[in-house]
C-alpha cells in the first residue's frame, strides 16, 4: 500500500518526471479538478468543500454517507453556496441481488438526492453475484433489467445513471461488468442522456480494448466521468483499497485523460483513491499532492 510521503513542495517518486510546486488556486491546470468525497474518507463533507476551496479545486464529487450524515438539505445549500461543483454522486446500483423491489427502491431514492445535489451523473455499481450463485449471464441481465426500469425516472429528473466496470477481481462481489464494452453494450440500449458510462483508470487501465471502447462511448455521448488513480503493488489484504495516487503505479492515467478528451468528454476529472494510509494522511496535503500529480502526469 502507497502511503502519502510527499513534502508540501517537492513531488518525486522514484523515476518520475522533475518535480512540480504544488498549483495555487487559480492556476488554469486545476480548472477539471475535482476531489471524489473517498479520497479524504474521513473528512465530513463540510470539511471536504473547505478542504476544496483553499486548494483551488473548483469541483467535488459526492458520496451518499456523508450526505446522509450532513442531512440532504444542508449538504445542497451548503455545497451551492461554496461555488464548487458536483462532478458524480456515488453510488447506486448493487441491482443483481434478490430484493429487486429494494434495489429499485434504492436507487430512485439515490437519483433523488443526485438531482437536489445538482450532480450531473450518478455513479452505478452493477453489483455482484448472491452467495451461491454461479449464473453469471443471468446476473448481467438483471442489471439490464434493473437499468430499464431506473433510466426512465433518472431522465425526468435530469440526473444521467454512470455504468462504472469494475477490475475483474471485483467480479464476484462488487461488478459483473468487468470492461467498458460490457458497459457501453448495456447503455446503448437506452438514449445516451439517460445512460452513459464512467471511465476509471483504476479499473479499465488494463483491458487490451480500452481505447477501441473509449472512441465507441465518445462517438455516442456516453462518457459521463473520468476518474483518476493508479493501480499501486503490491495489492493490500483488502483490494479495494489497492488504489495510489497517480504516478505511483502502473496505469497510463494521463494517456486515458488524452484519449477521453480525444472522444469529446468535457468535463471534471475526478481523484478517487481508497487507501488506508491516504485516508489518515493529512486532507489538505493528500489535496495538495493530488493537484500536483494532477499537474505532473495528467493535465
């Protein structure tokens, strides 16, 4: 696992590029950054649009727990009147288990709190497969399924359902969409306003077709984020908080950023890290050295 060992300043990991000083608010490199609520786990949400604010980022990607905690109301007015936007909410999705009811249930709640954020996409997570369960086409067309009934009721109310793949190695609990492909098969189906797809280089970097793929969501208006965050060695116990900041690992996250600009996505691109020692690093030196990975191997 990576830990956050940068200085305020000087940004070198072993092989990289020359350093950068940390980019001050305003500086026009930071003008897609966005900060994703995970990066800083244990900052309230409050404290993340402050954190926001003194780097310069004009943008934030929500999460539903820190949301709830700050209560709904409050987190839209006080996120309105910080001037930042929302990039994402995450997430929704989880749609292949049993209680397809709840799921559904669940999910318009979640498109409700997307569009009274003001956020332009939520975030969906297909979910994996129930315990016991080997059917893995039977799982994949649930969320087709699911997708069908949910994106009528996220387009009335102008929030765009973000189908994220997942690495393969969340297959069984997290995502039965394991590449872009897979993804862009299931949101074609329905009008690109409605359903589109998001880009993490965390869990795309890898797959042979990426950038075929990329070109095919571009071409179609699907592309509704892109996420940002290396693939670091050796993998933690717990894989989901395998995740390091950019430059540290193996993902051409800055050739992502390219091709995804090359297919027309406009819009914020948003750091999302699950790591444990990010998470108890200081929040405002964990933004600071985002923005100047940002700087150094993205923008």
């Amino acid at each position: 696992m990576t830990a956050v060992q940068d200085t305020p300043v000087l940004d070198v990991p072993s092989g990289a590029p020359a350093a950068v000083a940390t980019p001050l608010p305003g500086d026009p490199r930071l003008a897609r950054l966005s900060l994703n609520q995970a990066t800083v786990k244990y900052w309230s949400l409050a404290e993340a649009v402050q954190g926001c604010l003194r780097a310069g980022l004009p943008a934030i990607g929500l999460w539903r727990e820190p949301v709830a905690e700050a209560g709904l109301a409050a987190s839209a007015k006080l996120v309105r009147e910080s001037g930042l936007r929302v990039s994402s909410y995450c997430r929704g999705g989880f749609l292949t288990g049993a209680d397809r009811a709840g799921a559904l249930d669940e999910n318009r709640r979640a498109i409700d709190e997307a569009a009274e954020l003001g956020a332009p996409c939520l975030v969906m997570v297909a979910g994996g497969l129930p315990e016991g369960d080997r059917d893995l086409p039977g799982a994949r067309a649930r969320v087709v399924d699911a997708i069908g009934e949910l994106a009528p009721y996220a387009a009335e109310r102008g929030v765009r359902l973000g189908l994220e793949p997942l690495h393969p190695i969340f297959c069984a609990d997290r995502a039965v969409l394991s590449t872009l492909g897979q993804a862009l098969d299931i949101a074609e189906r329905f009008e690109p306003e409605a359903v589109g797809v998001v880009v993490d280089a965390y869990h795309v970097w890898w797959d042979p077709q990426v950038y075929d793929q990329i070109a095919r969501a571009g071409a179609g208006g699907r592309i509704v984020s892109y996420q940002a965050c290396d693939w670091v060695l050796p993998l933690p116990e717990d894989a989901l908080l395998g995740r390091g900041m950019v430059g540290d690992g193996h993902a051409d996250v800055g050739g992502l950023r390219r091709a995804v600009d090359a297919a027309g996505y406009t819009g914020d691109i948003e750091v999302e890290i699950f790591n444990g020692d990010i998470w108890a690093a200081d929040g405002d030196e964990v933004i600071a050295t985002l923005a100047r990975r940002h700087v150094q191997y993205v923008v």
